[in-house]
C-alpha cells in the first residue's frame, strides 16, 4: 500500500462519521488544489473499497465516509436510509470544503448518490453510478428479512456470524466465487478493516470474537428504502446532473444476470435516456471496483469525468 489514506471525523447527527481521505501525491498540503472526488461504498462495505481506485488515482484527492451503520461509522446513533446518508454526505462535504465534485459510487453507494444528487445539487458536478443507482427489480410482497435474503442473500447472513480471528474471517472468504481469480493483499486488508469486537463475546480461549463492522439492522432499513418506497424513483426523476451508469453482468456470487438482468437494464435505459451508460463484460459486482483490472478501467472513467467541465444548466429529461 503506496497511499495510505488518512482518518477525519466529521460531525453527523448521532455522532461522528469517520471518512478515510488520500490526498494527491502531488498536491502539497492535505486537501490542496488537487481534483478531488467522493467515493461512496456499498451497502456492507467501507472506505477501503476505494484502495485499488486510489493506486489508480494518485494526482487525485478522493474523499471516502465509512457510510453510518458500517466500517467505523458502525456505531452512530439514529436512523439510517438514503435521505439520512445524502445528508451525511452534504455534512462531509461542506465541512471538507469540497464544493461541486464528481462522485464515484457503488452498488448501494450509487443509490446514496442518487439521492446526494438530488437534495444537494450544489455539491455535486457529475455522477458515476457503478452497478447500481437505478431503481432494482426487486421482489415484492416479501417480509424486510426475505426482501434483504433476495437481494444480498450470503452477503447479509455473513452479518450474523462470529469469527475467532481475522485469519479465520480471511479464510471464510478465500472460497467466495467473485474472488477466485482476484484475491490480493488489498482484499485482505479491506476484509480485515470490516472487523470489529463481538461485545461481551469471547472466543474459547478468552479473547473477543470477532463480528462484521456492518450493523444488519441498518441493512434491513437501507434496503427497504431503496426497493420498497419511492426515494430511489423520486430522485431518478430529480437528477439534473450529468451521470454515467457502469453495469457489469455478474452479481454478488458470480452469477448471472447480475443486478441488472440486460432486458429490465433496457428498459430503465430507455426511460432515462439522459443516463450515460457503460456496460463492462470481464467483471462481477464486486470485482469491478475490487480488483486491479476493475479499478483500472474505472480509473479512466474517473479521468474523464474529471475533464469534462461543470454542469451549468439542468439536463433535459
């Protein structure tokens, strides 16, 4: 690791959202005049989901919250949701001085962003929505526990398991499909930050046992307000910034379709003909932003967003 990022607390209702900042090799002082980006990770993941982007990345500032409900942001109080999350964004973006910057989002981040985009359209210049942000073909008719299940299946019961040590969490994920051809000494260490204490839960041998940092009732409430109200399709329907949509046709364990099955995908495509849309053959879910090839490829992508000058006037919709 090249590029440590550094830790900055921001004060949020419930608390202080802790963000992970890497300034720019060549800025000078932290923050500087460097071109900074936010970052915003998925539903039950942190900051160090944007590791690989910002190796890619070295000539930019990339600002990236451990989302309130995970990472060590996991113990903020109060109630979560997108509208809460945008707020937090707005509160780390003014108390960072950002000003209008492109946001790089994914999975869950990208319907945060959506939102973001929305409520504060001063402080965003450009969206890049990378395997999420449009509203999912989710289910209907299930309970929050069977809605969550059929969307994150492993993913959210993971949330529930207690592991002796990081080296024990470690090889639970070894065996995961998405990761077969892309484990790497980044994964680990984003794996091994997700760990926290199991409070008042020791091991055999007297030491804590370990939990996932991500709180499965922020979860639940997150992915009932993306799938079941109509936040997502209101802020859609609200976006008068540039965004580019990045799908990939693999999901969360390697499998097909993905999120966005390609005939539903044309179908959100064609009633948001404003949204930009890139589709990316050689990637799942995860490794689109957790592996060196995925953050390459979205590290020109952020390149070019970045080149692009400041949306001035609303889009036509």
């Amino acid at each position: 690791m090249s590029r440590p990022a550094r830790a900055v607390a921001v004060p949020v209702p419930g608390g202080d959202l802790q963000v992970g900042v890497w300034d720019a090799s060549d800025a000078g002082e932290p923050g500087g005049d460097a071109p900074t980006i936010m970052a915003i990770h998925g539903v039950t993941s942190s900051h160090l989901a944007w590791e690989l982007l910002a190796e890619q990345l070295p000539g930019v500032r990339i600002v990236a919250p451990d989302l309130r409900g995970r990472g060590r942001s996991n113990e903020l109080e109060g109630a979560a949701g997108m509208v809460r999350h945008a707020d937090d964004l707005a509160a780390v973006s003014r108390g960072l001085g950002l000003g209008p910057v492109v946001v790089v989002a994914h999975s869950m981040g990208a319907f945060v962003a959506m939102v973001f985009a929305a409520r504060h359209p001063d402080l965003v210049a450009r969206l890049v929505l990378v395997d999420g942000g449009l509203p999912l073909d989710a289910p209907a008719g299930l309970s929050p526990d069977e809605l969550v299940d059929a969307i994150l299946g492993p993913t959210a019961a993971r949330l529930t398991l207690r592991f002796d040590s990081t080296a024990d969490y470690l090889d639970f994920w070894r065996p995961h499909p998405a990761f077969q051809n892309d484990w790497s000494p980044a994964l680990e260490r984003y794996l091994a930050y997700d760990l926290v204490p199991a409070v008042g839960e020791s091991t055999a041998g007297g030491g804590p046992l370990l939990r996932p940092a991500t709180s499965y009732a922020t979860t639940v409430e997150d992915t009932i307000d993306m799938n079941t109200t109509s936040t997502i399709a209101d802020a859609v329907a609200a976006l008068h910034r540039p965004a580019t949509l990045v799908t990939v046709p693999r999901g969360l364990q390697n499998e097909e379709p993905g999120l966005y099955p390609e005939r539903y995908l044309q179908g959100l495509l064609a009633a948001n003909p404003a949204i930009v849309h890139e589709r990316w053959p050689d990637f799942n879910h995860y490794t689109v932003v957790l592996s060196d090839a995925g953050a390459a490829r979205l590290a020109a992508l952020v390149r070019r967003e970045l080149a692009q000058r400041p949306a001035e006037e609303p889009l036509a919709r």
